[in-house]
C-alpha cells in the first residue's frame, strides 16, 4: 500500500501543503516496505488540469492514498473513479515526518 501526503519541500523537515494539484511536491510512503520517496510535482505551475494531471499522476503511481488539505472538484472526481482514497488535513502547521509518524 502506498499514501502520499503533498508536500511544500522535498524532505520530512517541509511542511505539509493543503493543495493537492499545485503542491510542489508528494511524498510517497510505501507501508509495506517503509521507504519514504519524494517526487516533485511538475504540474504545479500549469494554467489548467493540474489536478487532474496530477490525479493521473498517482493512479501511474499506484497510490492508494493522497493526505491533502484541498481536492479540485475535477481531481476529486478522477480519484474517486480511480479508487484513490482522499484524506482532508486540515491542519497546516503539521510537517511531513509529524503526518508520516501518524502513519506508522
């Protein structure tokens, strides 16, 4: 099983990042193996879709599960048909190691 959660950098230490299309970054944590990867969001700065291409993004990934603190209603209906389940965090002050450690 892997959960992403969006990140505004690209270690633990970043804060966590309530946008889901335009976050800079995912951290992905694969629970069966424990490792922490972070791949960068190249579809932050689009004009239009990065939601939805972002959304495409965790389906090639094989994610089945995205913590986020917003999801565009074009994204979340993509991820819905893709069986991705959506996490709200609401709480933006959190870093990553703080939200990987409740996943542990």
């Amino acid at each position: 099983m892997k959960t992403v959660i969006t990140s505004a950098g690209n270690d633990v230490f970043s804060s966590f990042d309530l946008r889901f299309g335009r976050a800079a970054w995912f951290c992905v944590y694969d629970h069966s193996t424990g490792q922490t990867e972070f791949i960068e969001n190249k579809y932050c700065e689009s004009n239009s879709g990065a939601g939805t291409k972002a959304a495409e993004l965790m389906a090639e990934l094989k994610i089945n599960t995205i913590i986020s603190g917003d999801f565009g209603p074009k994204a979340k209906s993509l991820l819905e048909r893709l069986n991705i389940q959506m996490i709200v965090q609401e709480n933006s002050s959190k870093t990553i190691q703080e939200l990987l450690e409740n996943l542990k």
